[in-house]
C-alpha cells in the first residue's frame, strides 16, 4: 500500500503543469553583464545577421571617438540612406549627440551616416574603428561592413553571434552616455530646421521599470534581432535573440526566469578588501572594482578566493602585487588584481591596527 501511495503521488507530481518558457529564437543567450556568465543560451556562436542592433557599436564609437557637442550640417550623402529614417535635410544642422538619440531611438540610417562622416569622415574609416573596436573586446565572431546595419549592394551584411552582441552590450552599458541615451524612452530635439520628438522603439523600456535600455533590429534576411539590458535585485542582466519572430515575449520571459531564479553575491567588495598575511608587514591592499557573481538559487555552488601575491623586497607604493582568483565549483571564471599601498612610516603595527584587523577577521 505504502509504494502504491508513493507511485500515485509521483503521477500526480508529473501532471502539475509546469511553466516552460519556449524561446523561438535561432540564436540566444543571457549573460550577466558585469561578469559575462552565460546563465542561458542557445546557439550562442552562431554567426548571423544582426540588421540594426549594429548601432549599438555605432553608437558607443562615436560616443568615444567623436566631439558629441559638434554641431553637423547635413550634406547630401544623407540621401544614399533608406529605411528607417529620421528624416533630416540637407543643410540641417543637428548636435552630433543628438544624432545618437535619433540612431538609438529611432534607428535612423541617415543618422547612422551622418555619424560616420562627423566622427571619420567617411564610412570606411568609421567601419575600421568598429571592427578594432569588436576585436579588441572579445567579438571574435563579428564583421562589419557598415555601420547601419542593412546589407550591402553585394549582399554582404554585418554579422555577429548572440554571444559576441552580448559581449558588446555589456561594454557599452559601462559608459554612462550610452546608457543615458539607450534607456531614454522619449527625446524632443530642436534643430535649425524643425523641431522632433522621438520615442524609443524598444517597447520592454515604456513597460518594466526595470530594463534599462537595448536596440531592436530587422531586415528581410536578418528577420528580427533584439538586444536588451535589465537591472534588478543587484543584477544587471544582457539578452540578446537573433531571428526571432517572437522577441519582445521571450526577452521578458527570460528577464522573469533569471529575476525569479538567481540571485547576485557579492564575492570582492573594494571598500573592504583586506588580505591577511606575513610578508609585508606594514603594507595594505586594494581592487578596483567590486566582483559579483549572479547565482541559482537552488543550487549549493561552492565560490572560493584564493590571493596570489608577489614577495618584492622593492615593491613600489600602489603598484600591482597579485590577483584575487575566483572559483566557480572548483573552476577558475576570475582574476581580479590587487595592487599595494604602503605606509613606510609604521615601523610597527600598532595594538589598534592589531585590534582592527583581529575584529575584521
């Protein structure tokens, strides 16, 4: 009787209907944006189409390249642009940044040139810095051939993986212009000529508080691509899908699966750092930055630090010493380093500084 029980209560079980998130997407993931764990994913290095999520390289180019107060006067290369648009006229004279807002709002390819020739003057040259750019990052996957996004004459297209997008967007999202012109819902901007207002094509950023900016994307080839950014509970999460007819639902139904599912730890805090050892006796140690790891909350994941420091006789004051290496379940995802400050002026530690650190311990 007790294992007829037992067998029924596992049926029962099995019937309880289950929330299943189904992504339709042919390529997706979920990364954390400050450590670049892929906390979900599906063909992530699948090279494809990227249509105008492009402008988000675009975007942070010119952000760092480009004098984002200089006023541009539109000249007739503008009319070599199609599709999405935001209209401007030759002889328009418009901020360069303000141009951003337009590209990242409104996905405007006149804006997209006009960009390019503010900050390089040509494409060609602007299309070289997105690539070192790509490079230089990580986006081992990814070619640009413009920086709009639509295909070339020859059919050539920019393309990318959900992975390398994600990587792109998590860069750039550390730039606070970008994420101030990103995660703007609307933008009144005055020119010489006429007076716009655009709001932004992302329509996760007009519902939930909690996502702080992205770029949506389509052409025929592409279909539809979505990048987006989310923060909440001292998370920030990057979703990126590629050809994905149903985009808008499955970003938010991932966002829902991580905010409901994991959670953020606090494994480096830079306010607190303190290493405890016998070589230098008179020294202290510091990071740059916090580390955090975003975590299921189910799970028992074993996060251990382990400090590798130098022993110099000649260390010189704020110089780097070592690395705080993190550890996953026993494996190495993180090198944080840690640099020196010295107090040569204390010969010996005092019984306060004995106390302070017997307490912190």
């Amino acid at each position: 009787m007790v294992n007829y029980m037992k067998k029924f209560f596992l049926v029962f079980l099995c019937l309880i209907p289950l929330k299943v998130y189904g992504i339709s997407a042919s390529s997706y993931i979920v990364m954390d944006q400050d450590s670049h764990q892929i906390l979900a994913g599906s063909n992530i290095n699948d090279q494809r189409l990227i249509a105008s999520t492009t402008k988000i390289m675009t975007c942070i180019i010119a952000i760092e390249y480009g004098d984002l107060d200089k006023i541009v006067k539109v000249d007739d290369s503008v009319l070599k642009a199609y599709g999405s648009a935001i209209y401007i006229e030759v002889g328009e004279e418009i901020k360069l940044k303000d141009l951003l807002y337009g590209l990242m709002l409104r996905s405007g390819n006149d804006a997209a040139i006009m960009i390019a020739k503010a900050v390089t003057g040509n494409m060609e040259s602007f299309v070289y810095l997105m690539n070192e750019k790509a490079s230089s990052i990580g986006m081992k996957n990814t070619i640009f051939y413009n920086n709009h996004g639509l295909e070339e004459n020859d059919g050539k297209g920019n393309l990318s993986t959900s992975y390398d997008m994600a990587l792109l967007m998590s860069y750039a999202m550390k730039n606070s212009t970008f994420k101030e012109i990103t995660g703007t819902k609307k933008r009144i901007v005055k020119t010489n000529y006429k007076t716009y207002s655009w709001t932004n094509k992302n329509k996760l950023l007009h519902s939930y508080n909690f996502i702080t900016g992205g770029k949506t994307g389509y052409t025929e080839k592409a279909r539809r691509t979505l990048v987006t950014s989310a923060s909440k509970d001292n998370m920030n999460i990057v979703i990126v899908t590629l050809n994905d007819g149903n985009d808008f639902k499955d970003h938010l139904d991932l966002y829902n699966m991580v905010f409901n599912n994991y959670y953020s730890l606090l494994v480096l805090d830079k306010n607190k750092f303190h290493i405890k050892q016998n070589y230098y006796k008179n020294a202290f140690f510091k990071i740059k930055k916090d580390y955090s790891l975003v975590l299921k909350k189910q799970n028992n994941d074993k996060v251990q630090v382990k400090y590798n420091l130098l022993k110099d006789e000649k260390v010189v004051n704020n110089s780097y010493i070592g690395t705080a290496d993190i550890y996953l379940n026993n494996k190495l995802i993180h090198q944080e380093n840690i640099y020196i400050s010295l107090n040569n002026k204390i010969k010996k530690e005092s019984w306060w500084h004995k106390l302070f650190w017997w307490l912190y311990d």
